[in-house]
C-alpha cells in the first residue's frame, strides 16, 4: 500500500483492490443514507473481476478509518454498433462519510487516483485509457466529477439521463405460470440449466447484433466477449438470464436480472434488479412481462441462491429499471407509460458522461450522436 497527500486531517492510500474491499464497503454503507443498494464485500470483489489494474484510493483519518473511496476498474467499452471496442476504465465507488463532507476529499480522491492511474500509464508507456462516470443530474456532484476528469487531461462528452423506475408486486397477485415455448430463464448459479452458456450468450448478441435496439435506455453493460458475459451472469448475489421469443420462435428481447439488496431505514430487502435489457426494433412494450416476470421470481425464487422463497405476508421485493427518461414514451416505442404496470420513478436522475483523452483527437469526432449504445465488456 502507498499512500499519496498525507495531513495533519487525513491521508489518502492506494491499496491493492482486494485488500481495499472491506474498508470500502463500510464506507459506502456510511455514506449513501437508505434506500440504497448494499454493496457487499462479495459483491465489491465480483466487481473488481480479479483484475491486477482495478486501481482504488482511500482516504482514512489518523487512527485508521477509512471515510472516503473512489475507484476504477477496467472495462472494454464500444459507442455505437459501429466502432470497434476499446479499453477504458469504469469509474464507480464514489463516497464520503458524511462527517467529512465540505472538507474537499471527494476532490482529492479523485486527484489522486486520476494521477496515479495517468503516472502508471506513462511509465509504461501505455496510453491514457477513456473513462465512463455516472452523477446525479445538475447537482454539485456532476460538476465536481466532470471538472476533475477534465482537468487530468480527458474531455467531457454526455451520453444520457438515467432514472430508475420501481414496480412493487402485491402479495395478491398469483404467481403467473409463464409458457416455456417463449421463456427462457437461465440461473447464474443452476447446476441444471435446460439452456447451455453457448446458447443464450449466443442469442443475446445476436439481438445486439441484428438492429436490437434499446429503446429509450441508453445503456447496454457487457457485450461481445462470452468470458465477459459468463462473468456478468455469475453476479454472487443471483442472476437470472431471460431470453423470450414470440410464438413463432424469433427472438423477442432479454434481460438480466438480479437479486440486489436494499438497505433501507429499518430494514434490508432483496429486490429484483433489471438490466441488460436488450428488445427487437419492432417490439411492443414489455413492462407488463417484465412485471410478469418479476411476480414469477419473486413466488418462485428463481436464481436466489439457494435462498428460500419469499413468504406472501413478507414486504414484496421491488422489481427496477432504469432508462432515459428524456426521450418520451409513446405507445408505438418500445416502453410504454411505466404507470402502466404499477412502476413509479425513484430517486435521482443520473447522466452518464464519456470522458476521452485530450490527445486522442480523432475519439470525439468518431462518436455518433445518434448512438444506440454503450457497451461494457
């Protein structure tokens, strides 16, 4: 561990990601008040994928309490069908503890490992990688996040809004008997899969790959690489794999789905989360089968590692997703009114923003400004 800006108030460190995982996840929990998703050490570690260049700076006081954190871990990233895939960093993990807020660390973290990361790239001669960051819309976070990125060297280019939606099942509901001749789920952790791994990464790209459109969520995680999508569907805290199809056996849309978990303030659920979400061009809405879904799962337990199911008389898990929320819906696109199906908007908007080097001159003008999506490999 080396440590970077030591002072009388704190000093910052830049452990190893493995050896970071527990200070951080305490820091998170302290800083992002209820509701919010917990981030696990399990969870932390399955984010940093085990790679050797995940590059993590803490900020702990003299007696040792870490109280701020930032992170990048590797990604292969493509904007557009079109462009060919390239290494980037994926910025997350952002937090400090409210008690140390106003005091300039959230700054500082990110100085610190933005120059790290620059001071290890020149010493090996590697060039400096884009980078993918998320902030709450117009707020002093955005600003902050944008105007150090920018001034490490990379330019700014916005990708999107994203807002998450929430659907709350009713313990009324009877669980819905989905037909197997157009569902496919596939659990992260199935010993007895009726789809092999081949199959349905197989599917899901070529949906990507043949017009499938995203609709009004801009946002695509994982994409062509099988090892990436393998590593994504063994999320440690269970992944169900949806793929559907229409009567006639075309590919329809799929998703991922998670069994995330929400601390709230008095008490922690698991909640199925929506991602990945990939449709056909030509698709109807599908918040009503994404409902559909999420009521199967709940009742059934699917993909829950091995968890027992859902007791009826318990608080409901949440069914999310997230997508643009500055694009209209319309009853010919493929989202409908969220209302629809009993989702409500929660939380903030948050924008991606895609930061480039400045010395890659030729990165901006290849982006499309009519981009379909971001992946992350």
């Amino acid at each position: 561990m080396t440590s970077r800006g030591a002072t009388s108030d704190g000093r910052i460190e830049f452990p190893a990601w493995t050896d970071g995982i527990k200070p951080m996840a305490a820091c998170l929990r302290a800083a992002w008040p209820p509701p919010r998703l917990d981030q696990s050490p399990t969870y932390l570690r399955w984010c940093g994928r085990d790679d050797p260049h995940a590059a993590l700076a803490l900020a702990s006081d003299a007696s040792g309490r870490v109280f701020g954190s930032v992170g990048l871990v590797p990604r292969r990233f493509r904007i557009g069908c079109d462009h060919e895939a390239q290494e980037g960093w994926l910025l997350s993990f952002v937090a400090v503890d409210p008690s140390r807020r106003g005091e300039g660390w959230a700054g500082r973290l990110y100085d610190a490992l933005l120059n790290r990361v620059a001071s290890e790239a020149r010493v090996s001669r590697r060039p400096l990688r884009p980078i993918l960051g998320f902030a709450p819309v117009a707020t002093s976070g955005e600003h902050l996040l944008r105007s150090r990125v920018v001034r490490a060297g990379y330019s700014a280019h916005d990708l999107g809004c994203l807002q998450t939606y929430v659907r709350l099942t009713r313990p009324e509901d009877a669980p819905p008997r989905l037909d197997s001749a157009v569902w496919t789920l596939v659990s992260g952790d199935s010993q007895e899969q009726t789809h092999s791994s081949t199959d349905w990464v197989s599917e899901y790209r070529t949906l990507i790959y043949q017009g499938g459109s995203l609709g009004s969520e801009s946002l695509l995680t994982e994409a062509d690489d099988p090892v990436a999508w393998l590593a994504w569907a063994n999320d440690p805290r269970g992944r169900v794999v949806v793929i559907h199809r229409r009567h006639d056996g075309r590919l329809d849309w799929a998703a991922g789905l998670v069994w995330a978990v929400v601390a709230e303030a008095d008490q922690v659920r698991r909640v199925l989360q929506v991602e990945r979400v990939v449709i056909t061009p030509d698709r109807p809405p599908i918040w009503a089968e994404l409902a559909e879904l999420g009521d199967y799962l709940a009742a059934n337990g699917c993909g829950s590692r091995g968890e027992p199911r859902f007791d009826p008389k318990a608080p409901p898990p949440i069914l999310s997703i997230a997508f643009d929320p500055t694009r209209p819906a319309t009853a010919s696109g493929p989202w409908t009114d969220p209302r629809s199906a009993r989702f409500r908007a929660v939380g903030a908007a948050f924008r991606a923003i895609w930061f480039t080097p400045t010395c890659e001159s030729s990165t901006p003008n290849r982006m499309n400004p009519t981009w379909t999506h971001l992946e992350i490999i």
